[in-house]
C-alpha cells in the first residue's frame, strides 16, 4: 500500500514525540510539544508532566521525589536540550516540505499531546496568524501561555 500525506504528515510527528520521549528516557506521563510556523519565523519546544507536576525540558529533576533523585537525574544539560530541540526543527521544516510537495496548507501551529501510559497522541493545528501579527509576542511567548493554561487546568482536576 502506497503511503499518502497524512501517513508521511503522522510519521513526522511520531519521530517529536520519540525524541522527547528519548530526553526523559521513557520517564514521563505526558509530552506536550509546541511546533509553530509562521512564515520564516519558527518555534518548536516541549514540555512534560511527571510525577503529576507539569515543568519544562530545563526542569525535569524538579519533578523526582527526593528517593527518585538520590538514584535517577535527567541529563538537562544544553546539549541534551538543544539536541532535541534541533530534531523539532529539522521535522517542522520537513513538514513544510511535505505540505508544498501535496498542495496542503503548512498549519501555523501544532500543540501535540502524547499519553505515554497509553501511548496515544493527540494534536490541534491551527492555520491562522498566531503571533505575527503581534508587535509584542514570539512562538516562544505562546509556548509559555500554553504551559502555563495545562498546568492550571490539569492541577485543578
């Protein structure tokens, strides 16, 4: 069976979530992943929920019970982060490259959210300007307000 856009387009995704799956060695709940592209501007990162604590990648050892630290750290180190972040990008742009290569739209946004237990994904695209047309905000700046809307909401469950 021929593989079409969306078998390309899911694959894409999956190899974000394995690389933020990698950078905490398989120990998290849940990976959310950022991935934005508005015209030559483009954001990727990711941020995590272990231990029921939501924290970004630079805060993982945040998240370990005190037992948990005395045999376990996660390597944060820049290179670790930067290492991931770089596969992030390198995928949002072959995601580009696919879109133009099937006439689809390249969505603006993409907040990627992968269930580790279960091992499902789910994903809202948005196709709009987000933060272009803002004289004040970055991808980065939607990133953060994005954490921090997940963080309230799943602490208040």
């Amino acid at each position: 069976m021929e593989k079409i856009f969306e078998d390309y387009f899911t694959e894409l995704q999956a190899d974000m979530v394995d690389i933020c799956l990698e950078y905490v060695e398989n120990k998290a709940e849940e990976i959310y992943i950022y991935v934005s592209r508005e015209g030559r501007t483009q954001t990727g990162n990711v941020f995590y929920k272990i231990n029921n604590m939501f924290v970004k990648k630079y805060e993982l050892n945040d998240a370990l019970t005190e037992d948990e630290r005395k045999k376990f750290q996660y390597d944060v180190s820049d290179v670790q982060q930067n290492g991931v972040l770089a596969i992030i990008n390198e995928d949002i742009e072959k995601i580009e490259k696919l879109c133009k290569q099937y006439d689809k739209a390249m969505p603006t946004e993409m907040k990627i959210v992968y269930d580790v237990a279960k091992t499902s994904m789910k994903a809202e695209y948005r196709y709009d300007l987000v933060y272009t047309n803002d004289p004040d905000k970055l991808g980065n700046d939607i990133f953060d307000e994005w954490y921090e809307k997940v963080k309230i909401l799943k602490e208040e469950v």
